[in-house]
C-alpha cells in the first residue's frame, strides 16, 4: 500500500507549483496555439507521470496503471458518447431534418442574439440534463454553425452556455455523487447549489446574448433574455426545493423555452440584430419568415431529439440499467492500483488509513448500459424512420467518427492526466493550497477550488469526488456550513467546466477548428473567470449574512 503524501518537496508552496506542473503544461501548449490538442496533452500526460513517480515518489506501475485506467474511463464515458451525439446530429443533417430545425428557430426569431441564447441555454441545457459529457456542448456548437454562426464564436458560446446546468448533468449524477462521497443530504445540497447559481443562471441570457452583439446591443433583446433566464433560474430552484434532483436541468430547460415562445409571440424586438452581410443587418424590423414550416415539419424535424429523450430516460430507469448491466457488463478490478493508494489524514481527517480511505481502481465497461448507447439507439432509430439505407447510416457514423478522431486521442489522454493526478495526491495538494486561506476567505476560495477541479479533470462529478470530502472537513474545521461549502464546490465546478481541456476539444472538432483549441481557450477562459468569481462572491456573502443557505 501507498500512502499519498501531500507536501513531497518539505515546503507546500513549492509543492504546490510541483503538482500544477501538469496542467500548466497542458494549458500553457493549449494557449500558444503551436501544438495540436492532442499533442499538448499528450505530453502533458508524460509531466504528469513523471511528476508523480519522480516528485510525489508514486511507483510506476501505479502511475501507468491510473493513466490507463483514466483512458479506459474515457472511452465509454466521453468519447462514446460525444461521437454518438455528433454521429445522431449528422444524420439530422443528412436526412434534411436540420433544414427544418433551423427553420423552426428562424420562425421563434431571426434575431441571432435570440437564436443563441435558445440553442445553446435551452436546448443545451436540456441535452445537459439527458447526457451531459461534452454531448450539449458537441451538438449545440455544431447547430449554430448550421445556422450561419462563426465556429469560433458557436463553440464560445456553447461552452459560456454550459454551465448554470451542469450540477444537474446526466440527470443529477453530480450531485448524487457528491452525495455519496461526502455523507451529506442530496437535496440540501441540490437547492444550496440552484440558490448560489440563481444570480449567475439569471443573467446567463445576457451574457451569451453580449457575447454575440456586443454588451449594449445584447439588452436591445431583453424581454425574452429576461424570461428565459429568470425562468430557468426560477424552476431550477423550485424543483431541487420541491421535487427531485434529477430532473432539475430537464425542465428548467423546457420551461424556459416555453417562456421564451410565448414571449416572441406577444413581442418582437423594433431591430433584429443580425450579422453583417446579412439580409436586414441591423437595422430592418423584426420578421418572421415568409414560409413558414408546418406543424408536422417541424414535429418530423424534432423527433431525433424527442427520440434521444425516451432513450436516455429509459437507459437512466433502475430496471432497465440492471437489465442491460445483466446482459453485459464487464468488471476488472486493477490490480497495481485497486485500494492500494491511502488517502492522507489531510484529506480524510483520520489520522490512519482506514478501508474507506482506500481509492478503488475498477475498470467498469457496461456499454449497453452507457448513455452513449442510448444515444446511439436514438441516432439508429432517427435513421431507420427516415427510410435511410443501413450502408448509408455506416457511411455518415464513419464521417462522424473521423471528425472526431483527433479529439477522441487528446480526450483520452487528459483523462489520463486527470486520474494521475488524482491516484498521485497532486489534486489533493492543490486543493489543501486553498484551505489555508482560513474561515474569513476559505467560502469564496472553496469556490474556486471547485471550479479548479473540473477544469483539471474535465468533470464535475470528478471534481466533486475530489475536493467533495475536503470541502466537508474543511468546513467543519473552520465552523462553515458543510452543506454550502458542498454546493460551493459543485456551483464553482459548473464555470470550470466550459475550459476543461476535453470541452474545448470537443467545442473545436464540433464547429471544424480542430488546431484552433488555443483560441477556443483564450475566448473562453475570460467568461469563465468572471463567472466563477461572481459565484464566488455570492458563496462569500451566503457564508457570512445568509446561514440559510447551507
């Protein structure tokens, strides 16, 4: 057994910029713009391997067994399911179905700052909800290039987009999780989360509409900006409140969509804001299109959607998961790594390692059950009742496959760092950097340490099954509220999540700007900063007016 030792170098600063090595070598070649995604994180993989083995004395068979463990995770997980997602919006595109798709959002508005905010926050938030995992943002960022939008500015706007949602992710495995690796109540920490988020999910609309237009253009489209995001901030908080964590996203998403439809059928903005070159830039009165599709057009154009609906909550079904877990799942517990890495007392708060501070390492292929399948299955069926030959459907999955190469690679290898990082202590170490702030500061660096964590691994749910625990301890410690600290951590984690290295990846394959990831990161990051530190403030204020929150 290996116990992870949290200050390798005798000084926690230096240890500190040892353990961050690896990312900031990850983001560092991301950011330059002169190395391909996959070769950034390829050797950044190689500095995390050598970091652990050489800085944090981790054996090397436990260091190459967590990589290939994070790869192996990464396939089923991500990669499956991001290539389905784009493979299931291909074939919409094939089959002609997004020419009414496109024609159905053009009829709600042919404002472009109103079609991003209803692409990217409704519809992406609804995807997030049934999938998550990089689908959202691979499917929302590829439709607005359909609908005539700079690939650079349809992936920023996807990843900004992705966030109030993500806590309630793959129906609620967010903080299900955190539930589960901290010991406190899910659905305290579900309405902790929608109250820290309800300013920042408010105002989301704003932003991706100032993203696009520019900030004082943005508020020329403010009554349906204003009541999506107040709808959505709204349901999200009165569903986690009242009913159930796992539908939270789902229905603040639909909500929010039927507000904004009855909004644009009572007002219009005076100046359609459109691109420039484009039919009525800037200037000429709102209106909608002169053919309009029927009903059942636009029915017909949906149902891949509708279809990846009954899917997904079909797969998330109890029964129906144990049924194909049954028929196949396969189980290998790796043995160089399986409870043989302790958790230092730091971290657990015990000063001996017991069974439970022994990190499991368990390969757990279940494809039938993945949501990848139930993806896949919704893609197959979308192309099955568009009369689309079979030859014809392995054609475009082929197409789909290649489009995402590249990316799948560099997916496969930052989940490979990000287990590294996790099995070796480093993530540890850079959490307990932030708990050093003490009682007065730790609520909004706690904050930040979650939004650190998903942008590490790429996860919420990994970033909550890391710092989750710590939060916890460190609250107690320091006599915060645990639960607010837990919602702290997974509200953080959602502004992380849009410059995860994975999401960028995806963002940059989605639209065709594969080798542009840098810019895709240097657009982001600013809009993931100031959110992250609006919900940092928000966290601050809860810990010291508003104890109701926790």
């Amino acid at each position: 057994m290996w116990t992870q030792d949290y200050d390798p170098a005798g000084s926690w600063p230096t240890s500190t910029l040892l353990a961050a090595l690896p990312i900031l070598t990850l983001m560092g070649l991301l950011i330059s713009g002169r190395v391909a995604a996959w070769k950034a994180a390829a050797a950044a993989l190689l500095v995390a391997l050598a970091t652990a083995v050489l800085g944090f004395g981790m054996p090397w068979r436990m260091a190459t067994a967590a990589a290939g463990s994070g790869a192996a995770f990464g396939l089923i997980r991500v990669v499956y399911l991001v290539v389905a997602a784009m493979f299931l919006y291909d074939l919409a595109v094939a089959t002609g179905r997004f020419e009414a798709m496109k024609a159905s959002i053009a009829r709600l508005s042919p404002d472009r700052r109103i079609q991003a905010v209803l692409v990217t926050f409704c519809f992406g938030g609804f995807l997030e909800g049934c999938a998550g995992f990089g689908a959202p943002v691979a499917i929302t960022s590829a439709f607005l290039v359909g609908l005539g939008f700079r690939p650079l500015q349809a992936a920023t706007l996807a990843l900004a987009a992705d966030t109030a949602c993500v806590p309630w992710g793959s129906v609620g495995i967010p903080l299900t999780t955190l539930g589960a690796v901290s010991g406190m109540d899910v659905q305290a920490l579900s309405v902790a989360t929608a109250r820290i988020l309800y300013p920042t999910t408010l105002f989301t609309p704003f932003g991706l509409a100032a993203i696009v237009a520019g900030p004082r253009r943005a508020l020329g489209a403010w009554p349906p900006l204003l009541a999506v995001g107040l709808t959505y901030a709204t349901v999200q908080l009165l569903w986690a409140r009242y009913l159930n964590v796992e539908l939270v996203s789902i229905a603040s998403a639909i909500l929010s969509l039927v507000a904004a439809v009855l909004v644009l059928r009572a007002w219009r903005p005076a100046q359609a804001w459109r691109f420039e070159g484009e039919d009525g830039d800037l200037g000429e009165p709102d209106a909608a299109p002169k053919a309009a599709p029927r009903p059942r057009e636009i029915a017909r154009a949906w149902l891949p959607f509708a279809l990846l609906t009954v899917t997904v909550f079909a797969w998330a079904t109890p029964a129906v998961k144990a049924r194909l877990d049954a028929w196949g799942t396969w189980k290998a517990e790796v043995s160089a790594l399986h409870k043989q890495v302790a958790r230092g007392e730091a971290v657990t708060g015990r000063p001996t390692p017991t069974a439970a501070d022994l990190e499991p390492a368990v390969i757990d292929l279940a494809p039938l059950s993945a949501v990848g399948t139930a993806v896949l299955l919704a893609a197959v069926a979308t192309g099955l009742l568009a009369g689309t030959p079979p030859a014809e459907m392995g054609r475009i999955f082929l197409g789909s496959l290649r489009r995402m190469a590249t990316a799948a690679v560099a997916i496969l290898c930052m989940l490979a760092l990000g287990f590294v990082t996790r099995y070796s202590g480093m993530d540890a170490v850079l959490g307990l950097a932030f708990t050093r702030t003490g009682a007065a500061l730790y609520p909004a660096f706690g904050t930040w340490l979650g939004w650190l964590g998903t942008a590490l691994t790429g996860s919420i749910t990994s970033s909550n099954v890391l710092f989750g625990n710590l939060q916890r301890i460190t609250a107690t410690k320091l006599g915060l509220s645990p639960v607010l600290m837990g919602a702290a951590n997974t509200a953080g984690g959602a502004m992380g999540k849009m410059i995860a290295a994975a999401s960028i990846v995806v963002a940059a394959a989605a639209t065709g700007e594969g080798g542009r990831e840098g810019e895709v990161l240097r657009a982001s990051l600013r809009h993931s900063l100031a959110m992250v530190a609006c919900v940092a403030t928000v966290v601050w204020l809860a810990a010291r007016f508003a104890a109701s929150m926790g």
